[in-house]
C-alpha cells in the first residue's frame, strides 16, 4: 500500500493554529491559503479539524468546509462536532470527501456504524487522542474533548471496539508527543495497528525526516503532520523524496 502525506489544518475561530500537546495555540494561516499552498506542494490528502467544536458544543463551521472544498484539488477529512449522522451528513454535502469522530463516538459508539451505513466504511475515520496510563493494560488512555476529559477506557480497547463497527481507518494521536517534534508515539500506532489491522494515520510529534519513515515501520500508511508542514521545517517534495530513497512506496 502506498503512503500518504496528510498536511493537518487544526481550526480555530475560522484560523489555522498548531499547540503543543494540546495547548498554548499559535495562529499558522488561514485555511483556504493553506489549502491551496498544500495541493500545490503535492499533499495526498488534507485534514481539517475544528478543534473546539465539540468543547463548545456546536458543529464545525460549514462555511469554512464550503471555502476550502472549493480550493481543495486532493480529498480533505473534516473533525470536530461531529456527533451524528446528521452532521456528518451536513460536513460532506459542504464538499468534504471523508468526516472524522472522536468524542462523539466514544460516547456513543452506535453512531460509529450509523454513518458507516449511511455513508460507506471509505468515508469514515475515528480518531482517538491517547495519553500514557499505566494502570490500564495496553499503557493508554482515552481522553475526549481535544484532549481535555479523560476518561479511563483503555485505548486499545476502544480501538478495537471501533473497528469492530466497521471502522478502517483510526487516527490515534497521543496528547505526550503531540507538537513537540521529538517523534510519534510509535508504540501506540504499532498498538492499534496490531489490534485492528486498520489504515493507521500517524499524528503528533513529527519533527524530522527520519520520524516519518519510523511510523511508516510502525504500520502507519497515513502521515499526518502540521507545524514542521505549516512553518516550512519540512517541505512535502523533500519528504517524498527522502521515503523514496527509504524504499518506501509514495503516492
């Protein structure tokens, strides 16, 4: 299976903005901008994820999807309030080609197969954001709510949960590496990779070449990245050429 770069554009207020693990947010652009910057530049695919959405209770912003579908020539993902198959319904009518669900889903994971039914297994993709839980058995715990509510399930777990409705794709992201540019979370992609057999997108922690052909080793086929993508520490052509010359398959 070929890998794919996925630039991730994390909305807030209509902005761009990129954390460290989950927090102290700085402004990266705006998102038609970026879209456009992305395609040019040879991205796969792009994720869009509305990152306070489901904290402030309310769906992610059509007109922003609307915006960007427009400028976008490569498939985009949309996150962020989706907790139905009404808003989901809404996301991909706006122009997005596929919704992801992370805490909606946890707390109802019969909406996992809802949109499954409604709208094809392709179009779906659960995210789980993970931090390092020792009295659980896999090591990681879920947490909800862009990272802020824990909630003790195990992570592999609910991984396995999830595919179980039919999920084939899982983006886990783990709140330790997330913006910090020291690496992803390797074992916990080797974790949902081995429990699921799912397309991982790797998310959270790429700071260098060298980390993405680690989660390529790791069983992720989806590279997701965003500061080293938004603030030009990595251009996507030398990133492809550099798994090429790795002996890895690139779009």
């Amino acid at each position: 299976m070929s890998v794919k770069i996925m630039p991730c554009l994390d909305m807030q207020n209509g902005r761009v903005v990129k954390g460290v693990k989950f927090v102290n947010i700085k402004d990266a652009g705006d998102p038609v901008e970026c879209c456009k910057a992305y395609c040019e530049a040879g991205a796969d695919e792009i994720a869009l994820l509305d990152i306070t959405a489901t904290v402030e209770n309310r769906q992610t912003m059509l007109d922003v999807v609307r915006k960007v579908a427009e400028a976008a020539t490569i498939p985009f993902t949309v996150g962020g309030g989706i907790r139905d198959v009404k808003s989901a319904a809404e996301v991909l009518e706006a122009g997005a080609d596929k919704v992801s669900t992370s805490s909606a889903a946890f707390r109802n994971p019969d909406v996992i197969g809802a949109m499954i039914r409604e709208f094809g297994p392709e179009k779906v993709t659960v995210a789980i954001d993970a931090d390092a839980n020792e009295t659980l058995p896999s090591g990681y715990e879920v947490y909800i709510d862009g990272g802020r509510t824990a909630t003790g399930a195990d992570a592999i777990e609910w991984a396995k949960k999830a595919s179980g409705y039919g999920v084939r794709t899982i983006l886990p992201t783990s709140k330790a590496t997330d913006g910090v540019r020291t690496g992803y979370d390797l074992p916990l992609i080797r974790e949902i990779k081995a429990a699921t057999g799912a397309t991982v997108v790797a998310s959270g922690g790429a700071g260098e070449l060298s980390h993405f052909y680690d989660a390529v080793e790791a069983g992720a086929t989806v590279l997701l990245a965003a500061s080293v993508f938004h603030f030009g520490v990595i251009p996507i052509p030398a990133l492809k050429e550099y798994l090429k010359g790795r002996g890895v398959d690139v779009v």
